[in-house]
C-alpha cells in the first residue's frame, strides 16, 4: 500500500511569489490534514478535510493560504503572496476512521515540503 | 491555549531503557499518541493512550494517566536505530475539531554505543 505522498519535496521562492503544495493521502482515507514545523518549534495543525469538506480550519495562519481538496482525493496547499515567515516543513496526513467530531489514532503522516521563502 | 511540555533531548546507552514524559494542558482531551521522526522526514505513528495505564507495542510502551494529565513513552532494548526525535501529541475532544493533533515540542533521543 503506498503511503501518503507529498510534491514537491523542496521549494525555494522569494517573497511575494506563490507556491502550490500538493498531497496525495493513502487510498481510501478520507481524513486528510496539513500540519506546518517551522524551524525549531513544534508541528502545528493547519486544517483538517473529511473528503472534500472542510471540518476544521482553525490553525490556518491568514487569508493567504488556501487549501483545497477536490473529489475528495488529493489536496493542495496554496501559499499567495508568500512570506519569510511561511518558511518551513508542510506536512500532510491522512487517516481512515471518522466517527462524528472524532477520529480514530493514528496519522500517517507524508514526508513534507521544505518550503524556503528568501 | 492548548500546551504539551516534554524534555527537549535524552541521552541513554545502548540496550538500555528511557522514559520520555509529557504533561499537558488542553481543552478536552480525548487522547495522547507518540510519534518518531527520524531526520526531519515523516513522523511516524508509535502508540496511542485514550484510557489510563500502559500499552505495550513490542519495545515500546506508553502510559497515560488523565487524573495527573501526563503520560510517557518508555523504548526498551535501545537500538542505535532508535535516536530520533519523539512527539507526544493529544487528540482533542471538542466538536469539529476532533481530529487534529496538538503536538509538543519533540524530545530528540541520542542512542550512544
């Protein structure tokens, strides 16, 4: 089984520029989430897809950054206009089980974009 | 705010055993797991704690009790392989908002021969 793939690995932009993430959950999870460590601190929640539906939100920093997932397959992560402070490792996660507002443990988690903003 | 407190590095020997802890403060808990990442790369699901006491998964095992809202992740048998960066991470128990993970800081675990 393949698990959850993210392009690209790295990405070098200058402030301003855009920048487009994608990620490609595991097969058949339906749960798919963003998480962003920037450097030195802790990985920290952006948003949250059941299928194509957006559950939660909450940890997306502002209105530059937009997340879509359609079809309920893959998803991609937008960065427009691009700031020094968006500079990090994006990670994706998928996971199976969705019960209500809960989900079963364990994310799986994809090998994450660098992402430099110079 | 939500926040999770764990060492921020252990050093141990090979073949030896390390308890790394984590104390937490959120807004409904549901649930604490542990993750490793090896290098910066894909963390990667170890062990998951939603009732109290121990699970055990081959050399590791994790505990967790809600009452002290702490738990900790113990690696037996230490293996050079096992020096990584460790995450505790909570569930939370709020609506809409129950599958993402509050994370804390990492313990980056240095296996020496």
């Amino acid at each position: 089984e393949a698990g959850v793939t993210q392009f690209p690995s790295h990405s070098v932009i200058e402030k301003g520029q855009t920048v487009t993430l994608r990620c490609d959950p595991i097969s058949g999870h339906d749960n798919l989430y963003w998480y962003r460590r920037v450097m030195g601190k802790e990985i920290k929640f952006l948003l949250h897809f059941v299928k194509e539906s957006k559950q939660d939100e909450s940890g997306m920093p502002n209105n530059r950054f937009l997340a879509e997932r359609t079809g309920g397959t893959y998803s991609t992560l937008k960065v427009q206009p691009a700031e020094l402070e968006d500079s990090g490792v994006y990670f994706c996660a998928s996971s199976q089980y969705t019960s209500g507002s809960r989900t079963a443990p364990g994310q799986f988690f994809g090998p994450g974009t660098r992402l430099t903003v110079l | 705010g939500q926040s999770l407190e764990q060492p921020s590095e252990v050093t141990a020997v090979e073949g030896a055993i390390v308890q790394i802890n984590c104390t937490y403060q959120t807004s409904g808990f549901y649930g604490l797991s542990w993750y490793q990442q090896h290098d910066g790369g894909a963390p990667t699901f170890l062990s998951y704690n939603g009732l109290d006491g121990l699970e055990e998964t081959g050399r590791f095992s994790s505990f967790l009790s809600r009452s002290d809202s702490y738990g900790y992740l113990l690696l037996q048998e230490l293996q050079m392989k096992d020096s990584a960066s460790y995450f505790c991470a909570v569930s939370l128990l709020i609506y809409n908002q129950g599958g993402k993970l509050i994370f804390g800081q990492g313990t980056e675990l240095s296996v020496k021969p």
